[in-house]
C-alpha cells in the first residue's frame, strides 16, 4: 500500500496533473479571496468555501479520471495483478495518494485564515468546521471519482462521467425541495433523499454541526466506493 | 514445478483455452508456440494471476494460485506481452518500486537492481525516463522487472518482440542463463526462437495443446509419417528422371534443379513404410550414374507447426 501511494504521489507531480490540479484550483480561489475577503474587507470564509465546494465538482475529476483508467490504457494493471500484493491495498494506496493531493491543496489554502488573522480575526469554529466539511465532502467526492475510473480505460469518460455525477449529487437537494413543496414526492422518499444529500449535511458542518452521524455518513460513503471498486477490480479477472 | 489442469477459459461466444492441461518439472525452459490469437497469452496470464479461469486448477510449486494468490504470486515473474511500465517515471524508480511491492529488504536492494540492470543491459539508461526509451530498452525494463525479487517460476510473453537481431541473440542469451536455476515458460509465434532456448515445446492452436516434445522429438515424430528423400545425382546422361520414376515404391519425382555443377538434384515422394534406398542405388549403379548426396527431407519446425496448427483449423471450419 505505501509503495502505491508513493508512486502515485509521485506520479502526479512528475506528470502535469499535479499542478494543474492545484494552480487552476489556488489560482481561482486566491483570486476570489482577494475580491471577496481583501477588497470586500470581510473575515468570513464561508462563501469562499462554498465557492470552493462549486468548483470542486469540476476539479476533482481531474484529479480521479486517471487512477484506473491510465493502468487499464497503459495495461500498468497487469502489474498490479500479479504483484503480490492485495487489491485493498492498491485500491486504498491510490485513493489516498489522491487524498494527500487534496490535502496539498488545503494546506495551501491555510494562506487565507493566516492572512485574516493577521488582518483581523478569525471565527476560530466556523474556520475548522470548514475545513472539516471540505475534507469530508472531498474524501466522498475521491472515492467516488475513484471508482468512476475504475469503470472505463479512457480518461475523458472517467472524467465527464465523475463530474455529471457530482452534478447529480449537487442539484438533488433541489430537486427534491422542489418535487416535495410540489406534494409530488411522499415524505419518506424526501427524507432518503435529504439523508443520502452530501450537501445538505455539508452545510451542518459548515454551520458548527459537527455530528458523529455526519462524520459516520462520509466515511461511509468512502468505504462504499472504495469497496465498490476492489470489487469492480476483481470482477475484471474473469 | 507448475502444474495445470483443465484450464478453460472464454470470453463470451469467443473460445479462449479449452481443457489445457500441463505439468513443467523445476528448472525446465518451455515454449509455447503457437500462430496468433491461439491462447498463448490467456493461459499465461491465467498462470500468473491476471486472469480467473472458468474452469481448471493452477499450481505453483504446490501452491494454488487462487487459494494462496499471494504466496503463489511471489514465486512468479511476469512479463506480459506489452511490459506494465510506467512511462513518466525513471528506470530507476520503476526498478525500485516493484522491489519494494515484492518486498525485497531494504539492505540489500540496490545491489539486486544493479545486478539484474547489468543483467539485461539497462546500467547505462538507469536515470532515464521510461517514456523516452525506445522499444528494445523498454522491453528491457520490462524483463528486469519481472526478474525482481528472484522469483523461481519466470513467464515471459513475447520477451523478444520489438528487438533488433542483435538484442534477440543478447535476450535469448540471458533467458538461458536464467533458465540454470528458473523454471522459464515462454510464448512466441518465432520458431527457431523457441528451438533455440526451449528444452520442451508446448504447441497451442485454437485454444488447445496440439504437441508437446523437445524441439527434436516433435519434428522426428512427425517425419516417420511418410518418406521423402532428396537425391543429388552427377548429370553423366539424360532421362535420370524417367531411371528414378521407374523405382518400385516412387510415387513422385520433382526436379529440384541445379545446386552443384554438373548435378541434378530430385526430391523422390515414397509410398508410406517404404524404403527405396537400396533399389535406388542399384538402378543408378546399373544406369552409371553416381549418388552424390542422398537424404531424408525431414520436416522443420516450421512446417510441422503450420501442419498442426493447421489441422485445428480445418476442423474447425468442417
């Protein structure tokens, strides 16, 4: 597993991956931390973190789209396959060798409390709870971009396909609001719905509800995928 | 050392391998041989581990490799038909990273590397980035690869494909010292190569085992079938033919033209069991023609692969 992680670290930095993913990312979000936090004198970071959830949709499969789809293109795979190692651990060493490029980039982005404390002052509860929302929502987010990839060899459809996902999961709250304040949906499916929303319970966090349920769902949700990939992994075997 | 039963494997209406079976003693190099799409690959890369059969058992030195997938796994060396390389990474790097996934100790893994780069003749590339290599030295890398770890079983997939002559005679040179101490099985679709390093030759067409023998064996087996005798005869007159055509058991004479000077050579197709020699002698004694050479045509690999492979193949069709 550390053997994998490591490559795979490494690998996104010795192609381009690696730093488009984090300068497009820091590029744009720098740039709207000076527009809104700078130039708009204000020490809240939440509209700046929703801002961040938005475009993270798009992002994020620029980080998962080659995790699998590369070593089927290359036929890398088969060294996985016949290495002695488990495909847990391959499947875990990936995903979070993509995760520490996450946290690259969240560490990067340390730069904007660090700046507001300097400038003024930080709402110490409202800053953790959303980084943790972040980490939570972008963990879900890997996982899922992760086994997306695993489905197909070629990389544009790992990525369109990760990110029509995300979308999907973006826009379910409001459709569900708007079939249930239609009295189309029965309350139950409303309440699946609102249960299985990654928004709506990023927003708890963001809001100082940090839940152990909420923190149980997301690790849920990266051990469903992430399950649901080694066993995509096994099934192309036969 | 490896022992294969019943292998089946197919991939939707398409017949993969049907019922492979095969036992290789230790220190054995074979070859499978066999024309393209004929299920070379699909039975190595069930024996290592990439592929689950449908049916059939795979063991490796004792181990089951579906049982024990691990332990099974680390007896083995795999180089597939296209190396699994990482191709923005260095050589060096590579090299690192699969001993590090077949655990070989930290101590003494650079002198491992630099023995196998020195091996297969990979030092002088060993910062390079993969990508940038050309196909020999890719290919190169790939077998060093799966030399990692010293695994007791090696398979290898094509090893020599995409070399120059010379890399192929350099290759086939280290796959025979390997082979000392390894049990080795090989694909190639390249017959001499096969001859050349293998002590047992597996023929595979259509997804079954047409042959199995030492390189000799197969193609002495094979030419007992019926008898062709080529023949050199001094040109002192003519109307040689007609002398040869009249030999009781000849079915056919066909000129072979002029290799020496003042010769004629004749290929002569016997009847089944027959042996002409003594009856040719006589007659070309009596007639005052002198026998400068006289052989049995036996059959090369060459023309007993395509015979067997073909044989598969016309069934099929009928």
């Amino acid at each position: 597993m550390i053997a994998i992680f490591k490559r795979d670290f490494i690998g996104y930095f010795t192609s381009a991956i690696g730093y488009v993913y984090l300068g497009s990312y820091i590029l744009v979000l720098n740039l709207m931390f000076y527009l809104g936090n700078m130039l708009g004198s204000s020490s809240t970071l939440v509209a700046l973190f929703g801002f961040m959830l938005t475009i993270m949709m798009f992002i994020t499969p620029i980080l998962t789209m080659r995790v699998f789809s590369e070593e089927f293109k290359l036929k890398t795979d088969q060294a996985l396959y016949t290495l002695p190692v488990k495909l847990t651990s391959v499947v875990l060493g990936k995903f979070l060798s993509s995760m520490a490029v996450f946290g690259c980039l969240l560490v990067l982005t340390l730069l904007w409390p660090l700046t507001i404390s300097i400038l003024g002052e930080n709402n110490i509860s409202e800053v953790v709870g959303n980084y943790v929302g972040i980490l939570c929502i972008g963990a879900a987010y890997i996982s899922i971009g992760v086994f997306i990839s695993s489905l197909t060899e070629n990389q544009v459809i790992a990525a369109v396909g990760s990110l029509g996902v995300f979308i999907a999961l973006y826009i379910l709250d409001m459709v569900a609001m708007f079939f249930f304040s239609g009295g189309v949906l029965p309350v139950w499916v409303m309440r699946i719905l609102v249960f299985v929303s990654i928004y709506g319970r990023y927003t708890e966090i963001t809001q100082g509800l940090l839940a152990l349920d909420t923190i149980i769902f997301f690790l849920s949700v990266c051990a469903v995928f992430l399950f649901l990939t080694v066993r995509r992994l096994e099934k192309r075997k036969l | 050392m490896i022992e294969v039963s019943g292998l089946t494997k197919s991939y939707g209406k398409n017949r993969g391998i049907n019922d492979v079976s095969f036992s290789i003693n230790e220190g054995q190099i074979v070859g499978f041989l066999g024309p393209n799409g004929a299920g070379k690959t699909t039975t190595m890369n069930i024996l290592t581990g990439y592929l689950i059969a449908d049916k059939g058992d795979v063991k490796v030195a004792g181990i089951d490799i579906l049982k024990e997938p691990l332990k099974a796994r680390r007896l083995i060396g795999y180089l597939p038909e296209q190396p699994p390389l990482y191709l923005t990474m260095t050589v060096k790097a590579y090299l690192n990273f699969i001993a590090e996934m077949k655990k070989v100790k930290k101590a003494t893994r650079d002198s491992h590397i630099g023995e196998i780069c020195e091996m297969v003749g990979i030092t002088g590339v060993f910062s390079r980035v993969i990508g940038h290599l050309s196909k020999g030295y890719k290919q190169r890398v790939g077998l060093a690869g799966s030399l990692i770890g010293d695994p007791e079983v090696l398979v290898l997939d094509e090893p020599t494909i995409g070399l120059d002559p010379r890399q192929i005679v350099e290759i086939r040179n280290v796959i025979k010292k390997m082979g000392k101490e390894r049990t080795i099985i090989l694909s190639s679709h390249i017959l001499p190569e096969v001859s050349a390093i293998c002590d047992r030759i597996l023929v595979i067409s259509d997804g079954v085992i047409v042959a199995d023998g030492k390189p000799d064996d197969l193609a002495v087996a094979k030419a007992e079938d019926y008898t062709t005798l080529i023949v050199r005869v001094a040109d002192t007159q003519s109307g040689i033919r007609t002398l040869l055509n009249g030999i009781d058991g000849v079915r056919k004479v066909s000129p072979l033209g002029k290799i020496e000077a003042e010769s004629s050579d004749f290929i002569l197709e016997c009847d089944k069991g027959s042996d002409i020699r003594k009856a040719l002698f006589r007659t070309l004694a009596k007639a005052d023609c002198p026998i400068l050479m006289l052989r049995p045509q036996k059959d090369s690999l060459e023309d007993i692969f395509l015979k067997l492979t073909e044989k598969t193949a016309e069934e099929e069709v009928s």
